[in-house]
C-alpha cells in the first residue's frame, strides 16, 4: 500500500504500537488542545472546512480537533498531529482500530469521485 501523503512519517512509525501514556502526559496534552482551539491558526484550520480525514467539506461549526496519534497513545498536541476532522469521521476513529481505520479512510477516498476540473 503506497504512503498517504498527508500522514507524518512519524505517524506512520508510532500509530501502529501502542504507547502507554501516563496521566500528567495526557493531561498536559488536553490541555494544550484546548488552548489551540482557541488560537488564529486553528481557526484557520477550521476555516478551510474540509474533514482532513475524508476530505468532505463541512462547517466550521461542524469540525472537531482530532490528534493523528491519539494522546492516550503518547500523541502531541501540535501543529502536524492536530487535524479538523468530521463528527462521523471522530467517532467511527475512536472505536477502529488503526488498521480497521486506515481501511475505512481508503474507502472513503474511493467513495468520493475526483471533482470536475
Ligand atoms: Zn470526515
């Protein structure tokens, strides 16, 4: 399977394992996430209107912040591995699996035809 382009290497290298993260860990990261939601570049971000994950357009209001490497995994919160991702694209994440999700991903590109120019 080729490398997606928009996924880090150092995703790639860390999503697969699991990374225990300690408490202090995830809580710092929570909240360094919460204060990014509130800076000018994640309002950028939101924005653009587009779910990083399944690039369909949505909303500002309709986008979250999703960590490429999840905190609990030992992910930061960063520009790089934060990414405005979809309610539906949120949750079905946070119940696959990794494989199972990058499964779901590359259907959902094949899903959505390439626009008319
Ligand atoms: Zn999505």
């Amino acid at each position: 399977m080729p490398d997606s382009p928009e996924y880090p290497p150092e995703a790639n290298e860390n999503f697969e394992g699991f990374l225990p993260a300690d408490d202090e860990h995830i809580s710092r990261e929570k909240r360094k996430a919460r204060e990014l939601r509130q800076s000018q570049w994640w309002k950028n971000e939101l924005g653009k209107g587009v779910c990083h994950w399944c690039g369909r357009r949505f909303r500002p209001s309709e986008l979250t912040m999703d960590h490429i490497i999840p905190i609990i995994r030992g992910g930061f919160t960063r520009k790089g591995n934060v990414v405005p991702c979809c309610k539906e694209c949120n949750s079905k994440k946070q119940y696959l699996l990794p494989s199972e999700w990058r499964e779901y991903m590359e259907r959902q590109k094949q899903a959505s035809p390439p626009k008319e120019p």
